[in-house]
C-alpha cells in the first residue's frame, strides 16, 4: 500500500448526502412495510418487480437504486439508473467510487458534490488523489476543510501523504499521529506514520507501528463486513452481536457495548440466549465489572430454561472466587437439565470448593483464594 493511497471508501451512503433522491415516504404498500421491518433483501425484491411492472416511474427507479446503495449493491445500482438523466449523477459518482472506478467517478463527483453532504465531497478528494491529480484533490481537501474542519481525520491524513510525498516526514508523522488521535482505525493513517518514522531514523517505533497495521488490516475487513451485514438486515440482533464483537477486538470497547446493548433489544426468543452470552462476555472483557455481567445473565435466564446462562454465571462467579453464589447458580442449571454430565460436574466441583473453603476457614481463619490456597499460603 503506497503511503498516498487513497483513504478507503466510507461506508454506507448517508440520506443527508443525497437530497436530489426521493425519501423512504415516497413508496408505500408492502415494499415499504419490509424495508420498515428490516427485511430489506425482501423489499428490494418486492420494489424490483414493482419496478419491472412499471419500467418508467422514474421517482421509483431513483429510490429502488439509492436502497440498492444501502445494501451495497453497487453494480446493480448503476444499471438501474442507466435510463435515467443527470438527475441521477450524484449516485453514479458515488457508485463508481465505492467501486474503486475513479476515473468515471471523478467528473461525476465533481459535477454534483456542491450540492451534497461532506462524503461526495471527501469522495471527490480521494478519487483526484487515486488519479494522480494532487493538486485539484489538495483544492478539494481545502473546501472539505471548510466544511469539515481542518482537524478531520481524512483530512488530517490526507495532509499526511502530501507531506510524505514532498519529503517532508517529521511533519508527515505529526499529521499521521493526529489523524489517528481522532480516529485509531485509520488505516491508511497507521501504515503512512510507519512508514514516515522509517523515513526519520525511528526505526523500532516504525515497525511497532507497522506490525499494528498488520494487525488491523484482517480486523477491519472484519469490522466492513459485519458493518455491511447490520445495513442488510438491520433488525437481526445477530449482526449487532457480530459488529460488537469485532469493535471490542478493535479496542472499541464503549461503541462494542452500546452494539450489544442494541442486539440485547433486538434479539427474538431464537436469538436471546447466544447474543446475552457474548454481551456478558463483553461486558466481563471490557469492564471486568461481575455484578453486571452476572445481573444481566440471571435476568434472562429468569424468563427461559436454557441452562447455558446459569452456567455461564457459575463460572464467572468461581473464577471471582464467590463459591457459595456459584453453587447456586449451577443447582439453578441443574434443574433446567437433571440429566447434564457437564453441569453435574461442574456442580461437583462448586460445591468441593466450597466445602474445602468452609474448612480453610476453620484451620485459617479466613477463605481460600479463587485458586484453592488460603491467602499468603502460596507454598
């Protein structure tokens, strides 16, 4: 990756952005319905054969494509407003540029930005530097600004590649590491600061920096794809979870909760179970805080009988060395499922740690540690 590469495509293409397109009120009826309920492969095939029944209702053909962007559907996008005017240029330009097409992206951005949101305009910026037109993309980068603010994290990076491409590395690192303040996962950011210490003799932090990089580049094609799948299906709990997960493995650990707490709202019967499980284990992760992270568990496990929550809090609570607790939880799981080897074992355990901590503070005066030993009898 060459340190002016463009900054990757922003995902999603924000209703603000296109104020020539009709809004989510101008169909009604079942297509509408589906789309509302978060069913939305459902209602694009509703909207396409309503689309083919009447090939000429343009207002139609417009929304049906820019619904077809949400979902990422690029390609198909632009072929559906292939029989339309000018009126449609804003979403071409945005199509071929989340393509990758920015030769065709260019002048069609060019031509219709002014009248959109900052994203064309960022879009426009990236699409000129992909071309080797650096200095119609740093006139852009100069109205983004002013939109913006100077201090935007593309746009600080931006400034960091042209200082990087005119030799000038001290500054191209002090541009990287702002940029990165505001946003850690910009990627083009992390592997441009790499290689501008490389360029300034730090040659460790360099290649601490780079290996990060290294690091990230699978988590962030993580994180895309299980953003792309929360815009396809919204209202599935599961791609929240799915998105939560990958935010806390990119040390996003205040946005992975709030994801979670969204799934936890969202999750169907079939779904409750799996998605508490990996919210509780987030919540432990990330805030090692016990009482919530058992609270949550008792409380849906309170309205089932699926003993993998129980379980989960037994556990939990015998790694806190709260042994009295965790017996009850793993007699409650028990009941779910009398006939659990498992659970019955764990039970075993639960209750020999407890019983050998009632007889620690007998000959000791006090409990066992979580690991079995009185305190300070590490021998």
């Amino acid at each position: 990756m060459p340190t002016d590469a463009p900054v990757a495509p922003p995902t999603g293409t924000p209703a603000a952005d296109n104020p020539s397109l009709p809004g989510p009120d101008r169909l009604d009826g079942e297509a509408e319905s589906l789309w509302a309920a978060g069913l939305r492969v459902e209602a694009l095939a509703v909207m396409a054969d309503e689309l083919a029944a009447t090939p000429d209702d343009q207002p139609l053909r417009r929304l049906y494509a820019e619904r077809l962007m949400t979902v990422h559907r690029y390609a198909e996008a632009l072929q559906t407003v292939a029989p339309l005017g000018p009126q449609a240029d804003a979403l071409r330009g945005r199509a071929h540029y989340l393509l990758g097409e920015f030769a065709p992206a260019a002048p069609l951005l060019a031509a219709t930005a002014s009248g959109q949101g900052p994203t064309a305009t960022l879009m426009l910026m990236d699409a000129l530097e992909a071309l080797g037109r650096g200095d119609e993309a740093v006139a852009v980068a100069e109205q983004a600004g002013e939109r913006l603010g100077a201090e935007h994290p593309q746009l600080l990076a931006f400034r960091g590649r042209r200082a990087a491409l005119a030799e000038r590395p001290e500054d191209a690192a002090d541009l990287f590491r702002q940029a990165l303040a505001a946003d850690p996962l910009q990627l083009e950011a992390l592997y441009g600061l790499g290689q501008a210490l490389l360029r300034t003799g730090a040659r460790t932090e360099a290649l601490e920096v780079l290996q990060r990089h290294r690091e990230l580049v699978p988590l962030r094609d993580r994180y895309d794809f299980a953003l792309r799948a929360v815009d396809l299906a919204p209202t599935r709990a599961s791609n929240h979870a799915q998105l939560g997960d990958v935010l806390r493995s990119l040390g996003q650990h205040d946005e992975a909760l709030e994801r979670f707490a969204h799934a936890q709202t969202l999750a169907t019967p079939d779904e409750v179970v799996a998605v508490t499980l990996r919210h509780a284990r987030a919540i432990l992760d990330v805030t090692e805080d016990v009482e919530r992270c058992i609270a949550l568990l008792d409380e849906v496990a309170s309205t089932g009988s699926d003993p993998r929550l129980p379980v989960r809090a037994g556990d939990v609570l015998m790694r806190a060395g709260r042994l009295g607790e965790a017996v009850m939880r793993f007699e409650w799981a028990q009941r779910m499922r009398p006939e659990d080897v498992q659970i019955g074992a764990r039970l075993t355990r639960a209750l020999d740690a407890l019983e050998a901590e009632v007889e620690a503070v007998r000959a000791h005066g006090k409990p066992l540690d979580p690991h079995g030993t009185p305190p300070g009898d590490h021998r």
